[in-house]
C-alpha cells in the first residue's frame, strides 16, 4: 500500500502480473518529469540560467568593450573563432565598457561556441523540471529548477542553442 500510494503521488502506475510456479512481474510506469543534472549557474539581466557542466569546456574572462562591438559575433578561442550568445536582452544597457563578462565556452558535436553572461554563480546540482506553455516559444530553454532561496533558475538546451546560434 506504501508503494502504491507513493508511485500514484508521482502520478505513476503499477501492474501486477503473477503466474503460479513461474513468479511474480512489477511493472511500475512513471512519468519523466524530473532529471537531476550537474550544472554551472549563471546570471544574466538578473536570470539565472543553468548549463550542464558536462557540455562545458572553459570558462573565460573578457573585457566588454571586446565582444560588443563585434558585428560578426565571433571570439577567438584557441586557433579558431567561435560564435557566441549573450544572454543579456540588451547588451548595451547591461555592461560599463571597463566590466569584464564571462565566457563559458561550450563543445557540442565537435563544435565550440560561448555563452555571455554577466556573472558565474558556481555549481549546482539541480533537479530539472519541464517548462510550461508559457516558455514553448524559446527553443533553447528545455526546463527549470528551483534554487535553494526560491528563485528559479531555467536550463539551456546547449544542443538547440547550437542550432539558433548557427542559423545567425
């Protein structure tokens, strides 16, 4: 009865199968709502924004005035340029040109690109919740988590930020 109630809490189901001399089959369904990740927090026009930390590959300090004047939306980053997106809605009103940014530099499928964003909070291991309609119109974000203040923080879907960035 403990397991029934607690699977039916997660809007769950349980079938029970028995056979006599051969056992007993649980098939418990549950939907998947929740996932637990590790990710990096960062803010931006005062969002928090989470990232996996396993699609990661550097974090990077640059003056303001050096990304925002750039019309072509390429850093250099090692030997190559990489296209970056800044979080902030208006990157002009966010920085002082003497502020520095934060790079946080992502690889996805061989590819590099980096994420502006005002400050890194720091690490989190948090427990991701889908969005609701309200944010089905932003492709890049895939779910939210609830910090330890009550604030939320929304995940970036590095793999769909990829595509929006490379359609630019």
């Amino acid at each position: 009865d403990v397991v029934l109630k607690r699977i039916q809490e997660l809007r769950g189901e349980i079938a029970i199968s028995s056979s006599p001399g051969s056992g007993t089959a649980f098939i418990i369904k549950l939907q998947q709502t929740v996932s637990i990740i590790n990710t990096l927090l960062v803010k931006a026009n005062n969002i928090t924004y989470a990232i996996p930390i396993e699609d990661i590959e550097s974090c990077l300090i640059e003056q303001h005035c050096n990304i925002s004047g750039r019309q072509n939306h390429l850093l250099p980053f090692g030997e190559e340029l990489i296209p970056y997106f800044n979080l902030s809605i208006d990157e002009l009103s966010v920085y002082d040109n003497n502020d520095n940014a934060r790079l946080i530099v992502i690889k996805r499928q061989a590819k590099h690109y980096a994420i502006v964003a005002e400050a890194i909070i720091g690490e989190f291991q948090a427990v991701i919740k889908p969005l609701g309609k309200a944010f089905s119109d932003v492709k890049y974000l895939s779910g939210a988590s609830l910090l330890g203040d009550g604030s939320i923080a929304l995940l970036l879907d590095t793999e769909k930020l990829w595509h929006q960035i490379s359609k630019n």
